[in-house]
C-alpha cells in the first residue's frame, strides 16, 4: 500500500487517508456508513484557502481496512489516536460528522484531546444517538434494531433509503448524487456497517461532554431527520436549562418525546451555529456556508450565519 494514503495501525490494519493542501490542518472524520470520500466540497475548496485538509476513513468504512471485531467508540478513538500520532500532528482542528462527530467527542474524552486545538461537531449523533432513560431525544433503539436487520437482508437498499433521508428535500438532489453516496456507503464492510449500528444505539456519551477543553462550534441542520436539531442543543446548554421532554423534535421515522428530562450540561462554553436550509447532509445542503463558518471559528471571527449560545433555543 502506498505509504501516502494508508497509515498502518497495526494489527494489520491500514487506514486511507486523504491529505490535500498547506497550512492549519482540519481532520475530518466521516459518519456512518461513509469514508472520507464524503467531504469532497470540503477538500476542494479549503485548501485553497490555505488549510491543510486530512480525511481519515475509519476502519471497516470506505477503504481502509475491514477486520472482523468490534466497533466501538473507544476502538475508533484509538484509531484516531494513531493517525494523529503517526502523521506527527499537533494543534489540528477535530471534525466529525455525524458517527464521526460521536467519535470526536469520545476522543476528546479518552485521549484528554492531545493534539487537539479545536473541534467541530457536525450534525453529531451524540451524546446518544437513541432515546433512553433521562434522555428523550433521538432515534427509539427499535427504529435502529429495524435498520440493523435491513443491512443483513438489503444492505443495498438500506444505503439507497439512508441516502434519501440525509436531505432536507432529496427532490432537490441529483440522482447521481444519490447514486454516489449509495456508492460510497457499500465499500464498508456489512459487518462494520452492522456492529457501528449497534455501538450507535446502545452508547452514552454524556460524561464525555464535560471533558472538552477547547473551543468548540457545532453545525446542525434544523430539519435534520437522522440526528434530531435537539441533540445539538444538550450538547450546548447547562444542566438547568436541558430542553424538556416535551420539547423534543420530529425525527422522520419515529417521533421521540419520553417527558424525561435529561440529566447531565452540554460542553462549557459550545456555540451552535443552526444551518436553517438543511437536513442531516449540512456538508453538502449548505456547503459553501459549512466551509465559511468553519474557517471563519478557525480564524476566530464573527460567524456569518445564525448562533445559538448555551440556553438560547429556536
């Protein structure tokens, strides 16, 4: 394997990487079921700006390698670790999407946030990514039970829906589009794409979200189906001012609104910056706005879009 795009972890495992452009660098990391491949309006534009932008597809996902074993959050943030460290990364802006955002912040948590200036949560299926006790928000754990046994009967099928739901309006989106992202969803391995599923529905990464240190912006779509609005907003708001149950949104598939109120504070001092014009696919909905506001917390300026701090509600 070429020594430029696959960092050996060991165990006999490679990661691909892709490392494009000069300047402060930005690792992405991917959601469920995608590699990298994911944020290619991102690897276009940003290193023309002078960033550094280095996507990682974690293991069983895109092409890096696909082992049998678990895939856990603690597994990924090892991972994580690696490529940090074997590409002699210091001070690197963290972004996750989605799973990968769930990852990023488990990171922060596990590994104290070496190497780690700055991180960016996007459309992030954390702290949990279904409903459960003290935490009525997200998916209902059958919805996820239910997309577990579509990928072991119709994987392809689950891509080809999962991709459709990621829009705000998927009318507006281009059948190749949506082909290519069902593309990029089946290289992962079923067995990764089965077991993230269930590392997705049966985490809790509540205590994680007092670990953070350092600055840090979350972008969430307001119609996001797949990682409900409110999700972000527990991540941004203190214990006393948690949304109430009743307040929780609309997912698509299931609604959830458990009456429960969440126990555990967002991030100390977290901005969320609400993407009005989107669903789940921020990245791409409203990619020139992605690409602006993250530059623009990167370089410390006003954000050019809409914030929410802390309590602030929609």
């Amino acid at each position: 394997m070429n020594q430029s795009e696959y960092i050996d972890i060991g165990d006999n495992v490679f990661l691909h990487i892709r490392d494009w452009g000069k300047g402060h660098t930005i690792v992405f990391i991917p959601g469920w079921p995608f590699g990298h491949e994911m944020f290619e309006y991102q690897f276009t534009q940003l290193p023309q700006r002078g960033y550094r932008c280095i996507g990682i597809s974690m293991r069983g996902f895109g092409k890096s390698s696909q082992p049998w074993g678990e895939y856990t959050y603690d597994i990924f943030a090892d991972d994580l670790l690696s490529v940090l460290q074997a590409l002699d990364l210091n001070n690197v802006t963290l972004a996750g999407f989605s799973m990968g955002g769930a990852i990023a912040l488990h990171y922060m948590a596990r590994h104290k946030g070496d190497r780690v200036d700055n991180l960016v949560l996007c459309s992030a299926a954390a702290p949990c990514f279904t409903s459960r006790a003290g935490f009525p928000f997200g998916l209902e754990p059958g919805v996820v039970d239910s997309l577990i046994k579509s990928c072991q009967s119709d994987r392809a099928k689950l891509n080809a829906d999962f991709g459709t739901s990621l829009f705000r309006d998927s009318t507006a989106v281009t059948p190749p589009l949506l082909s290519w992202l069902q593309t990029l969803g089946m290289e992962a391995s079923p067995h990764a794409t089965a077991a993230a599923l269930v590392t997705l529905r049966d985490s809790d990464l509540r205590n994680d979200l007092q670990s953070v240190q350092v600055p840090t912006v979350l972008f969430h779509g307001l119609h996001d189906r797949i990682c409900p609005f409110e999700l972000a907003k527990t991540m941004t708001a203190p214990t006393e001012a948690m949304p109430a149950g009743g307040e929780a949104m609309a997912v698509g598939i299931e609604a959830i609104s458990a009456g429960e109120e969440p126990t555990a504070g967002g991030i100390s001092g977290a901005t969320l910056i609400c993407f009005e014009n989107s669903g789940h696919a921020l990245f791409y909905e409203e990619k020139d706005k992605f690409n602006d506001e993250l530059t623009n917390f990167i370089e410390h300026k006003s954000s050019l879009g809409l914030k929410y701090f802390g309590t602030s509600t929609r």
